[in-house]
C-alpha cells in the first residue's frame, strides 16, 4: 500500500463517490474559498487626460472600503481599488517596490508588507504615507504621470459624515502642496448618491463599509443636526462573521481570512423577514440541505494506491507464512519452558525428600541454599509448580486435562495457644489466620453468587409468566421502568464529566489538576518547601480516597461502566420484541446519536461526518450565521453594540426630532438605501415592514434603493462637478494660501465647517 500526498483543488461540482454511495441525499452544492483578489496587470486608459481641458475634474469617491476614480465627463470611474499599498526592499534589484490596489495581494511577500490607508473600521484616514501612494497610483493611471507643473485639474473628493477636521485639512494639503490641484472640493457620498438619484426630500439611510448613517434632507438640503449613526457596517459584519467561525472550528486546518470573510457575507448571508422564528427552525433537518451552505478550502488528500488482485494474495501468503513461523517458535518456547519448570518440580521434591529425618540447623542450611525461608515457601513453590506444569501440559503437549479437586485447606495451628509456638510458628499462624478468611470469604461469595443466580432465574420466569397472562400490562410496566431508569441520567452524567476532563479550562478539569497537586499537602493552598515537612500521605485511610476523586465520576471502574446501560438495553431488547410501537429510533442509542443532534447539524450539516477525511476537516458550514450576521444592523445587541437598531433610529429622527406632520410625511415619502451593506437580499421588505409598524397609522411611507448603491457617489460627484455652479463651492488655490487648510466652504452636498 502507498500512501501519497496530493493538494487538491477541486471544481465546484466536484463531489466524492463515496459520498454518494454512504449518503441517500443529493450531493451539495460546493461554494470553494476565494483566492487573494489579485487581477493581475489591468492597464487603465490614458486618454482621458486628452479629452479633459483646465476646467474638467477629476473625481475620487475615497470609500474605505474602494477608491473609485475618474473623470467628471465619465459615466462610471475609471479606477476601482482598495486602499492597500505594499511596500518591501528587493534586494535582488537594490531598490523598493511598491504596489497599489489588488497588485498587492501578487504574492505571499506583498501580502505580508500590506498597509491601508484607514483606521480599521472606520473612514477615518490614518496612513498618510499610504494615502499618497494611492493618489500617485491614482493620477498615473489617469494619464497624469508625465506632467511635471501637478495636476492641473480640478479635484471632486467624497467624505464620510462629520469628517474629522484634522483629516480634511491633511487631506487639503496633500492635494494642494504636493499635487498642485488649482481647487478642491469636499462632498458627502451618501448626499451625493442621494442627489445624483433625484432626491430633494427624504430620509437617506447609507449603510457603508464603516458605518450606517440617517441622514435628513428637506429642500434639497441635508439636516446635519439630526443625523444619526450606527457604528456598524461591511467591515464589521466580516469581522464578525470571521470571529464566529473562529470559535465555530477552533481546530479548522485552513486559513480563514478577511477577504475570504467579506465574499462569505456577500455571497451567502441575507436578511431574515422573521429572525426569532426563523432561527428556532433553522436547524430542523427538513430542508436543511438547502439552508446550510458548505464553503470547500483547499487540502491535501492522501491517495491510497490500491493493490492487485496478485499482489494482495501474495502480501496474504507472505503473511500466513509469518504467522506459521512465529507460532511454531512460540510453541517451541513454551516447550522449553515446560521442560524447565518441570526439571524445577523434580529438584524441589528431591529437596522436600532430603529435608526428612534431618536437623533443624541442617535444614535450615539446606532451604538457605535455595533462598528458601521455611518449609511452607518450599511446599507452596512446589504446589504452584505442579499447577503450573499441569496446565501447561494439558495445553501445549496435549495430554489429559485431569484437574484434581481443591483439597480441603487445613489450619492446624489456629487451635495451638501461642505460648506453646515460638517466633516462626507464630508468623505461620497469622498466615494460617490470614487464608482461614480468604477461604471463608470464598464460600460466601460463593453462596451469594448462587444465590443471586437463582433470584435472577426466578425473576426472569415471573416476568415471562406474567407477559404470558397480561401482555398489555407487561408492556406498560416496561415502558415505565424503562422511563424510571436511573442508567440514563448517569450515562449522560459519565458523558458530560468525560468531556469536561477533555478541556483543560473546564471546572472538573481545574478542580482535579487542583486536587492532584494537593494530594501530599497537609495545607492545600501553601506551598510545599524542599526539606520541609515529612511526606505522611497514605497514614490514614482516608488518605486514598483521593484516587476515586480524581477518576472520571462515579462510573470509572471498568465492570460498573460495561454494566451501566445492561438493564436499559435488556428492557429495549423486550419492547422491540414484544411491542410494536416501539422502534429502534426510540432506544437509547438512537436517540443519543451525536449525527442527529442540533450540534452536529450546527458544525457538519445534514451529513455524516468523516474525521479521516481531509475533504471534510477543510469544509466550512454556513447556516445560521447566514441571517445572524446581517440581522445586527437591525439588533446591535447581538454583537454586543450598545446602540439602537437601524429602524429604531429611523423611528426617533422621524417621530421625535420632526414633530410637524407636513417635514415627517416628506422624509417619509422618499427613504432612500444607498451603500453596500444594504445590498442583502429581503433589505428592504425588512425595512419597510418593521419601519410600518412603529410609525403612526396615518403615515405615507415609501422606500427606495439606489440605482447602484456602489457607484452612485461617484456618480453624484461627477455630476455635480459638470454643474455650473461646481467652481463657486470649491475651495481654489488662492483661497488656500489665504485662509489656510482648514477653510471649508458650505454646500447642500457636504459637512458644515463647524465640523
């Protein structure tokens, strides 16, 4: 047999034969881990530089998650990249490579040097250094890259909410020192999504990779006092999704990564109509086939290489050849042995012989010779032996198996006073003493056991009596018994303690390792010096009941734990016989198999599970994270975030914050989704349903989604670039090097200055 190692990488209907013969369900469908999203060599066209002219734009949606560039005469950007940059010494080439975007995920060693330009989970930017690597990559791809006096065109930036003033003023920097941008330009995406969709009032709900915003717009003009945020976005969703898995398969062999947790939640996950509900019957094995998708990993397979049909006769002849061979040398041995112990028997019975008619100094020197105390060592070494080579004989030679009966033992000595016996008789007195009680004990063990025998036989002959006279109350009397059984709580007590001892971090495996280190201590809690107090353990009696502590429960003695469930099964044993309503799916072991139970459906789905199998170690399960994960923009508290709900938040802007009716029936005639998080199949029938019922009977509501809840800010950036009032809300060059960085100009697409 040659066993080879193969990796593996199966195509997406790939699916075991033997999986098909074991299992009478249909083979799933298979879901493969993504790779790194490299994309290779992309080249961007250049001639947009071309065709732009002084006034033309350049537009930037700097999301967290993407940087989306292009021009403003364009219908979609140009560029779409995240904010990664990798930077490493080649010390091949002496010098330092830098990749941008999906370049830096190439290979293993620029996926090891990857920076993001934002503070995780946020879209606060927190590596400059990173961001303008980014804009340089950005400007090069754009056909920027020979123009030695800067840019030279105008730029169009989005921003998150409340854009933290220090970052815009870098930000403003960097575009005008280092690029020479003749103006700049801040807007909000989700404003800008919002307004490039025709929006003039409503309430925009923007769900991005960072965050979720509520943001109310009357006239065309946003109500910052009132926007409210939920610290929830893509970001944490993955991040989440990455840390229940995690603890899911602690043991996965695989590597789970963040990219791998981002298309996990875009491909799989969806908004549940009815979480509570839905999730009690997520698990029932109708349907689950369908619920749970199995996400494969790639693994190494190791391929048995079968034998010939001549080949395995062979290997079976070489075999039986062998195991000819070594029981003829073991007969052999045994025979040799025989021969010696019965050369022993001949020399000792000589020796018993000699010792007749002898003196006690002579046969004290004669039994000293053989290393023999007195003549009762020499009578039970004689007795032992020609046991042993009785048997032995009986066994290996063939001879007649003539068993001699126990002779009745006889203790002579315990009816001699103990003045009339010196030191040596004495000791063979308490010997004597010793076996007159393991003989009794015996005979009573003996009688009992006889005793239990026939009370057990009297037993089964009134059950079968009283089956035979009244079937139906038989019947009825074993299924009580059968419920009263205290076997089952104690199995699955035997179980519980089992697999505590299992984890190290559990209570009974911390108070065992507690109780081993305290078994010599007289003071648990004090440490034991070296040289110190003298090692008593083991004075007392009570001293050894330390070993029934630290076993696994009551049930760890070998005999109780095979009798344990002996009465159970012989009382299924009867009621499958005798009753037909009752089926092997009742008994015990049945209903105890783990490939049934909730948690094997939680961890391996509606299949068996083969831990041999390396195919199956590196499958993943995605059932109820599929509507856990999307479900926390709706209830925080799942993750643990202390904050109101999506629809909560909605409710509070639109019943307490406007409380005029003719501002709350038009935020509510136009709720606007924008952002990728709002991208989850059943968003907005959730949305709408639960946002109806916490508003007031009378209120109009109609929600809506973005055209391209993606690329709709890039969209609205550009658009509002091309309008002709743009050059007025943009802040120039002159302006800059007059009121500084920190000046910003106020628009109905954008943050406040105050901000």
């Amino acid at each position: 047999m040659t066993i080879q190692s193969v990796r593996v990488f199966e195509p997406a209907n790939a699916f075991s034969q033997t999986s098909r013969r074991s299992s009478p369900k249909p083979p799933p469908h298979i879901w493969h881990a993504s790779d790194p999203p490299f994309k290779g060599y992309q080249p961007a066209p250049s001639d947009g530089y071309k065709q732009s002219s002084t006034s033309t734009a350049i537009v930037i949606d700097n999301g967290s998650s993407l940087v989306r560039a292009g021009w403003s005469f364009d219908k979609s950007p140009r560029l779409s990249l995240p904010a990664n940059v990798a930077r490493y010494r080649d010390r091949k080439l002496n010098r330092t490579c830098m990749y941008v975007g999906y370049d830096a995920f190439a290979d293993a060693t620029t996926r090891g040097q990857i920076r993001n330009a934002f503070e995780p989970g946020s879209s606060i930017v927190a590596n400059w250094d990173v961001m303008e690597g980014i804009l340089d990559y950005t400007f090069l791809k754009l056909g920027l890259g020979g123009v030695e006096e800067g840019i030279g065109r105008p730029v169009v930036m989005t921003e998150p909410v409340a854009n933290l003033g220090y970052s815009r003023k870098t930000m403003t920097e960097l575009l005008f020192e280092c690029y020479s941008a003749p103006s700049v330009a801040y807007g909000i995406d989700a404003l800008l999504s919002y307004r490039f969709n025709k929006g003039k009032n409503g309430l925009v709900v923007s769900s991005s990779h960072s965050s979720t915003h509520v943001i109310p717009v009357l006239d065309s003009k946003p109500i910052m006092s009132s926007v409210s945020r939920l610290n929830w976005g893509g970001y944490h969703g993955a991040e989440y999704l990455l840390k229940l898995l995690k603890l899911k398969y602690p043991t996965f062999p695989g590597k789970l990564t963040e990219s791998q947790a981002q298309e996990m939640v875009r491909d799989h996950c969806y908004i549940s109509q009815d979480f509570d509900g839905e999730l009690r019957r997520y698990l029932d094995w109708t349907g689950l086939e369908d619920r749970d998708h199995l996400v494969q990993y790639p693994f190494t397979e190791h391929v048995v290489v079968e034998k010939t049909e001549e080949e395995l006769a062979k290997i079976a002849e070489r075999k039986k050849e062998s195991g000819r061979r070594l029981q003829e040398q073991a007969a052999k041995m045994r025979l040799d042995k025989l021969v010696r112990k019965e050369q022993e028997l001949e020399y000792f019975k000589d020796l018993q012989q000699r010792l007749v008619n002898q003196t006690k100094k002579e046969i004290k020197r004669l039994l000293d010779e053989d290393e023999f105390k007195d003549e009762a060592q020499l009578d039970r070494t004689i007795k032992e032996l020609e046991k042993s080579v009785r048997k032995a004989r009986s066994k290996d030679v063939g001879g007649p198996e003539n068993p001699e009966e126990e002779e009745e033992q006889t203790f002579p000595l315990l009816d001699v006073p103990d003045e009339q016996l010196d030191e040596a008789g004495l000791k063979q007195k308490r010997h004597q003493r010793l076996m007159k009680s393991g003989v009794e004990a015996r005979a009573r063990a003996k009688v009992e056991k006889e005793q239990e025998k026939a009370r057990v036989a009297e037993e089964e002959r009134r059950d079968e009596a009283r089956r035979q006279d009244d079937l139906a109350g038989w019947l009825e009397g074993k299924r009580v018994a059968r419920a009263a059984s205290e076997a089952v709580p104690k199995i699955k007590e035997r179980d519980r303690l089992k697999a505590d001892l299992g984890n190290r971090k559990s209570l009974a495996s911390q108070m065992r390792m507690k109780t081993l280190a305290n078994l010599a201590s007289d003071q648990p809690g004090r440490k034991r010096r070296r040289g110190g107090d003298d090692d008593n353990f083991g004075a007392n009696d009570d001293d050894w009941g330390v070993y029934r502590t630290v076993q696994t429960g009551d049930q760890s003695e070998d005999d109780e734990e095979e009798d344990l469930g002996a009465g159970l099964k012989n009382i299924e044993a009867q009621l499958l016989q005798y009753d037909t309503m009752f089926t092997e799916h009742n008994t015990l072991e049945a209903q105890s198999d783990w490939t049934k139970s909730l948690i094997h459906a939680f961890l391996r789905g509606p299949r068996p599970f083969d831990p041999e199998s390396q195919r199956e170690a590196h499958q993943i399960h995605l059932n109820v994270e599929r509507i856990r994960v999307p479900e926390i923009v709706f209830q925080p508290a799942i993750a643990g975030l202390d904050q109101a709900g999506l629809v909560e938040i909605v409710a509070d802007i639109t019943n307490h914050r406007f409380t005029a009716v003719r501002d709350r029936d038009a935020l509510l005639t136009d709720v606007f989704l924008t952002g990728g998080n709002t991208l989850f199949q059943g968003f907005d029938e959730r949305f709408s349903r639960d946002l109806r019922s916490v508003l007031p009977i009378e209120a109009i509501l109609s929600v809506r989604r973005a055209g391209d809840s993606l690329n709709d800010a890039w969209r609205g950036a550009a658009q509002w670039a091309r309008e002709p009032g743009f050059a007025a809300m943009s802040v120039t060059r002159e302006e800059y090097s007059e009121k500084g960085p920190e000046y910003l100009k106020e628009h109905d697409r954008g943050n406040p200055a105050a901000v």
